[in-house]
C-alpha cells in the first residue's frame, strides 16, 4: 500500500512541475510579446502584417500557457 502512495504522489509532483513550467514558459512568451509589441506600431507604418500577427499569436499562446498553468498548478495543490 504504500508503493501506491509514493507512486500516488510522484505523480502528483510530476504534474505540479509541468504546470508550473507551462506558467513559466507562458510567462516567457508574454514578456517576449510585449517587446515584439514595440514593432507593431512600425508595422502600421510600413503596411507589413508580420509583426502584428507575430505579437498577437505569441501573446494568446503566452496568456493561454500562463493560464493553464496557473489553474492547474492551484487544482493540484
């Protein structure tokens, strides 16, 4: 019984850790975002829409990741 346990609560470590990873990498994207987002306003300029979409993917992905994780680093506590 108490082989179950300790495999019960590795596992519960191991998903603590990936989530808190996620949040972490979500965070990353979210900050490298931010930078990108000073671009943008040169791409208004020039017409070019690499910036503008660049900016807006990573930002969604950062915030969802930041998300995800955050929720489930909080259910497995």
């Amino acid at each position: 019984m108490a082989h179950l346990d300790r495999v019960h609560e590795d596992a519960e470590i191991e998903a603590m850790q990936e989530a808190s990873a996620a949040a972490s990498i979500g965070i990353l994207f979210l900050v490298v975002s931010g930078i990108g987002g000073i671009f943008v306003f040169q791409a208004f300029r020039s017409g070019t829409e690499f910036w503008r979409i660049y900016v807006g993917v990573l930002g969604l992905i950062g915030l969802l990741l930041t998300a995800w994780g955050t929720h489930s680093r909080h259910q497995h506590s």
